[in-house]
C-alpha cells in the first residue's frame, strides 16, 4: 500500500469514499508521522485519542455512504482556534492551562464537515512573529533544510507549526491565521499552499484576537485545490461574529483548472524593491510568464502606498492588540501571579505571562493610543490604510482582476538569525503580503520554485473582495507550471 | 518622536506590565526603533482622507435581542485561577 501520508487531501478524501482505506487507518499513518516527527516541534499537543475516536464516527458515516465534505481527513489546528476541552494557548505563557469550553466557529464547520482533529500546532506568541521563534513552547524547525546543511531553518510564522505540519506530512491540511502575512509567508518558505481570504469570509468567533480588523483565518494544504476544498467549509456565516459577511461561500473546488484566459494580471512596480534579490526578481517574472501562456494579459501597475502599509501596520495591529490583550489580567483565565494589591497582580502576571515581543508591541500600541498621540499616530495610520485600499481599488476598476508579487523578500533563514538586536529587521519579512491585511484582500501564495540552495519560493496572488475564486484558478496555472516541492526527509 | 526612560516606565504602567529597571533602557532601544520606523508615515498627505472604521464596506449585522445563552456559570468560571463557589476571587480592591 501506498503511504498514506503521502495523498493530497484530494486524493485521500476520494479513496476514503471510495473504502480504498479507512478513516481509521488514514489517521493511524498520521499519528505515527507526528510522532516520529517531534523534533520539528509542529504540534504543541497531539490529541490521538480524540482522533481516532473521530475517525471511528467518520467510518461509520462513510460506510452508511453519509460523509462529509471532510470526512475523515486529518487536520491539524493552530493553537489559536479555541477547541472545546482541548488544551489552547496561542503558545503563550498566559494561556498555559487554558482549556476552553466551546468551540470556534471554523473548527466546528471542519468537524460539522467529518475532519478529524490531530492535535494543536505551534505558532508565534498571539501570532506576533514572522518566524514561530516567538512561541512559549520554543520554535518550530522548519523540514527543509538548505543543500548540504543541517543549519536549523525557521518555517516562518507566525502559523509555522501550520506550513512546517503539512510539508513534512504531518496531516493532510491545516488551520492558520493570518494578520500581516502569517498564512501566506510560512506557507512560501515551506513549500505549501496557504490561502488568507477575505476579512469577513471566515469567521473569528473563538479564534484568540490579535488585531480585530486585520486578522482573518485559513487554510494550508499540498494543492491550490486541496485549500478550495477546505476553505469552502471553514467560510460561511457566523451570528456570532458581526464582521463575517453573510454571503454564500461558493464551491471553490470548482474554480480550481478554470479559464484564465483575458484575465488581466497587475505587476505593481513598487514591489520591485532595491536590493531584491535577482531570483526573487526571475520568480516573479516566471510566473506571469506561466500566467501569460495561459491565456491571462500582464499589466504593470503602481500601487504608490505600497512603502507605507508596513509603518501603518506597526501602529495599527499594535493597538488593536493592546487593546485585545488587557484581557489577560489574572481574573477570569490563565496565569495569576499574586501580587500585594490588584493592580500589582495585574503588572505581575503581565509582566510573567506575556514573552519579549508581546510585551513590546503591547507597550507600542499603549503608547500610540495614549493621550497626545493618538492622532499623530493610530489616526493618521488608519487614513493612509484608506489610501492603501484606495490603490487597489483604481485598480480593479480599470479592470485588473489580481496583482501578482513575490510572497516574501527571501527564503527561509536560520533560527535566531534575525530580530535580535532590531525588531524591524524581523518585520521586513511582511512588506509584500501585509499591504492585503489593510485593504482587507484576499491572498494565496503558491509553491513556485526553490531558490539556489534548494530552499522554497512563493508567488502571492492578491485579489479582489470576496473572490478568491479567481485566486484558485490562477494559483492552479502556476501550481501546474512549477509543479510541487517536498523537503527530503532528515527526521 | 522618541521615548525616555519616564516614558517608557509611564507606558508600561498604563499596560500594566511590571518593568524590571534593567529592562527600561533595552525597551527604550527597541521601542524607539520602531516608533523611528514608523515616523515614515509623516510623509503622507492625508489631508481630507477618512480614517478607515471598517476595511469591507458593510452595515452592522442586527439581530434579535433576545437571551440565547446563559445558565452556565461552572463553564465560566472553570479557567478561573482562584474563584469562590461562583465569584472570581481578586485582592481586595476597596479599602
């Protein structure tokens, strides 16, 4: 038989449904995967037993012919995602023993759907990372390795327990979240699909609030379709979250090998940034190549703000989070260290609970929102987040219906290479995918070739609101021009 | 703009977030590289441009007011690092 572990989510939900194997066998493979996987440090909790329970209930489904559009696929959950009775921290101190007792709204369309729950995976503190070194479980090790070297490389963040999980097989898809670029940059320096879409398209009910108007959940996956697949059930509407829209969520799979054909690509010449390295520069140029021979016409377009989304995203998602944030106070959940009267309590279990990075961008939003500053600084970083949106949208009103840009400035770098002496140089790593958490846009970035030492690039794809269909068509086109990449196995 | 030592010790009390003194001057460092960062943005011209409110055009959802929850005050407190019967327990806050 076949490795399991080795399908596409695809191909494995067509052989469960066709009893090629069962959900029970499906999830034994991954279980042992993970297990034999550990040094990568991807999962902060494997949950077997609830996983085979599940896979028990998904054969009795597929056998009576009544499964799910999930059945019995092995998913893994960013820490993030509140999961009913299991253990969720958003790998912070704070949070160490926190077991919610209900459910977020897109794990529970994933489960309503027959997916199975692996475990929970590793991510940045709160998701404050570009490079899941920030996590109080330690950092993920990345499963690729540079040519000829053991170096330790980071899966990029802050989902890299989500993008290292999936490209070492270690379930069949996984849940991200991504705020500046947190599904879409770990995805690219680990050879998966991972799809950021809409604000609005998926619910944030239950999942731990970073920076309410920029975060937005996702799906990670081997293939452009294998995330339409998962999108479709992730999305819909939610009561319970004012800002999730209430639009039908199309059959995204369908999208998936679609025309192209006079689909007009925008190449945004800012993003053309000085000192880019020339195989980032070759990339992109391939992939409107492959665009172009598909039938789709390339258009170069200038997107003006491009320079400021980043400044503007270190004063805006700083001051959404503290305000998130002052919930962890040593009350109601979490970590208390006791402290002589209340406030010291607070100031003590802050101060305890909370990891280096949190406590700055904590301590930068206060700052920026405090008395005196506020317009100098979140006012006016809110109006140019207008202007950004603005630059998209006389775009797609002269027709352009997707600007295509590499995902990040470079490949994956080693585990405590970067950020140490200079925050901003970590924070970098966004300036391409961060300006689509602004205007609110949906993004997908796809495997797209490996760099001269081996390692994975990506293409982002950036569209219009709420049609992340045309993303999976034209993801699709590069997915099948560049083919897929794999880290060869050293663990 | 950039921050002193009172600042930063002004801003973390405001966070509530015990700062050690060793760690003023480190946090001084890095707060004012970011602030450094983003003073880029006085560039701009926003003369006359709304401030964004929400990033997808949309009107708030309403819905019926009407309870739909409740009744589950074990679950509520069942993370509660110290509680009492079905009160959060804190120092005292009143003299």
């Amino acid at each position: 038989m076949t490795d399991l572990t080795s399908l596409t989510l695809a191909q494995a939900r067509d052989a469960l449904r066709k009893r090629e194997f069962s959900a029970t066998e499906l999830v034994e493979a991954y279980i042992a995967a993970a297990e034999r996987a550990r040094v990568l440090n991807a999962f902060v909790l494997e949950t077997p037993d609830r996983a085979r329970a599940m896979a028990r209930v998904s054969d009795a489904r597929l056998a009576k012919g009544e499964g799910g559009a999930l059945e019995g696929l092995p998913l893994g959950i960013k820490d993030l995602y509140c999961t009913a009775g299991v253990r969720t921290t958003a790998c912070s101190r704070i949070l160490e023993n926190f077991v919610p007792p209900y459910e977020s709204t897109v794990t529970a369309n994933l489960w309503r759907d027959g997916a199975v729950l692996l475990g929970k995976l590793n991510n940045d503190e709160f998701a404050m990372g570009s490079s899941n070194e920030t996590s109080c479980f330690g950092p993920v090790v990345s499963p690729w390795r540079r040519r000829g070297s053991q170096q330790k490389l980071v899966p990029g963040g802050s989902s890299g327990g989500s993008a290292a999980a999936v490209a070492a097989g270690l379930c069949v898809g996984a849940t991200g979240t991504d705020t500046g670029g947190s599904i879409r940059q770990p995805a690219a320096f680990c050879g998966v699909v991972g799809v950021k879409p809409t604000y609005g398209r998926c619910s944030r009910w239950g999942i731990v609030a970073f920076a309410s108007s920029l975060d937005q959940a996702g799906p990670f996956a081997h293939t452009v379709g294998d995330c339409a697949i998962l999108l479709r059930s992730m999305a819909g509407p939610d009561a319970k979250d004012t800002t999730c829209v209430d639009l039908a969520v199309p059959d995204y799979e369908q999208a998936v090998g679609a025309s192209i054909k006079g689909m007009r690509i925008g190449i945004p010449k800012e993003y053309r940034m000085p000192g880019m390295a020339a195989e980032i520069e070759q990339l992109w140029e391939r992939g409107a190549q492959w665009l172009k021979a598909a039938g789709a016409e390339t258009v170069e377009i200038s997107l003006p703000m491009t320079k400021y989304a980043l400044p503007a995203y270190y004063i805006v998602a700083p001051a959404e989070a503290s305000s998130n944030l002052a919930r962890y106070d040593g009350v109601r959940y979490g970590l208390r260290v006791p402290g002589r009267d209340v406030i010291a309590m607070y100031q003590g279990t802050r101060a305890a609970g909370f990891g280096k990075e949190v406590r700055r961008r904590v301590m930068i939003g206060t700052y920026v929102l405090s008395a005196g500053y506020y317009d100098a600084y979140y006012l006016r970083a809110q109006k140019v987040r207008t202007l950004i949106k603005r630059d998209f949208e006389k775009c797609f009103a002269e027709g352009i219906n997707a600007v295509l840009a590499p995902t990040t400035p470079s490949a994956a770098f080693g585990i405590g290479e970067k950020g140490r002496a200079d925050p901003i140089e970590m924070y970098l790593n966004d300036v391409f995918t961060v300006t689509a958490n602004m205007a609110g846009l949906p993004g997908i970035s796809v495997p797209s070739g490996l760099d001269a030492q081996g390692l994975p690039l990506g293409l982002q794809l950036v569209g219009r609101p709420f049609d992340e269909e045309t993303l999976f068509a034209l993801g699709a086109v590069i997915e099948q021009a560049a083919g897929r990449f794999a880290p060869a196995k050293w663990w | 703009m950039s921050v002193d030592a009172d600042t930063v010790r002004h801003v973390a009390r405001l966070a509530r977030i015990a700062v050690k003194d060793d760690e003023v001057e480190p946090l001084r460092g890095e707060l004012n590289a970011i602030l450094a960062f983003v003073e880029q943005l006085g560039e701009v011209n926003v003369e006359g441009v709304e401030p964004m409110t929400s990033v997808t055009p949309m009107a708030m959802k309403m819905r019926q007011d009407d309870v739909t929850d409740g009744g589950i005050a074990d679950e509520v407190l069942q993370n509660a690092p110290t509680r009492d019967d079905h009160f959060f327990v804190v120092p005292k806050v009143v003299e």
